[in-house]
C-alpha cells in the first residue's frame, strides 16, 4: 500500500505534464497542416544531392 501512495501521485503528476506539453503544441499550432508533410514525402520537386 506505501508504493501506491508514492505511484499515484507520480503518474497523476506525469499524466498533467503530458497534457500540458499536448496543449503546448496545439497553442503553437504544431497540427495545422498534416497533409502536407505526406505530399512534400511523394512528390518529385527534391534533389538526390543537396544546394552548396
């Protein structure tokens, strides 16, 4: 019973971390645009060598 009044709030205290961090990026608009990573990934406008 002593390890689940240390476990408890443990997790409670990572649980809000998580949320927060979560919030954090809907805040800075991390989300806005999903479909353009997987059309940047499937088109054909890159080079096999990078620009000096």
């Amino acid at each position: 019973m002593e390890m689940l009044a240390l476990l408890i709030p443990v997790s409670l205290f990572l649980g809000g971390v998580g949320l927060v961090a979560f919030l954090w990026t809907l805040r800075h608009r991390q989300y806005d645009d999903p479909d353009g990573d997987a059309h940047r990934i499937l088109g054909d406008d890159w080079d096999d060598h990078p620009k000096p």
